[in-house]
C-alpha cells in the first residue's frame, strides 16, 4: 500500500481505523502489532483484541467491517471464525485483525508468538 501525505502508510491508517472501531464496540485490550520489520510475517500489521462473550466478539468483526468499509471502501479478503465467534480473522491483506474470546487470545498468544514486531500506539 501507498503512503499519505502524513508519511503513514495505508496499511497503518487500516490497522488504525480497526482498533477506532474496537474501541467503539468496547472492545478490550486492543494491541496494533507492527510486523514491517519481521521478514517471515504474513502481514504488515496485526491488530489483536478480546471481546467478552461469542455475541460481544461477531459485534466487534462487524464494527470493524463496517467502519473500514465506509472510510475506504475496502471489504476484507477473508473472514475466517465468525460462526464459532471464538476466534474470528479479518484477511485484509497488510493488515490481519484477530479478533478472540479472552481464553482463547490467552491460549493462542500471538503477541508472544509476534514478540518481534513493535507495538505501535492505537490513538490516531
């Protein structure tokens, strides 16, 4: 992706605008993991969040679907977990949103597994 005119890249005001949409669905403990530097990851960012209860974690996906989707346009590639809601992926290429029940975030631990990217600050 491209960079603005703020020197951000794309796929940071995405990163971004997910965990604006997290926080607006009461989302908890969001962390924006950048990947850029880590030659074997998947994508530039990761934004990782819990929700409390399956209901809490499916409104938490929709938020971020519909508040990327009005501020760019863009719909995600995949979205992979929503039935279950324990769990749910949001593939937006650069920018992969995870999006767990608490016990499942604390049993999968992907800020540990992704402890060489750098946490980058989730205010805009």
């Amino acid at each position: 992706m491209a960079k603005t005119k703020n020197n951000i890249s794309e796929s940071e005001v995405l990163a971004k605008l997910a965990a604006q949409a997290i926080d607006n669905k009461k989302g908890l403990d969001t962390v924006i993991i950048d990947l850029r530097g880590v030659q074997s990851a998947p994508a530039s960012f990761f934004v990782i969040c819990s929700g409390n209860v399956p209901s809490h974690v499916s409104a938490i996906c929709d938020g971020v679907f519909e508040t990327i989707k009005k501020a760019t346009g863009y719909n995600p590639h995949k979205i992979e977990g929503y039935e279950n809601a324990e769990w749910i992926l949001m593939d937006y290429f650069d920018v992969v949103v995870h999006i767990f029940l608490k016990d499942k975030r604390d049993h999968y631990r992907l800020e540990q597994l992704w402890a060489d990217g750098k946490i980058v600050n989730c205010e805009s």
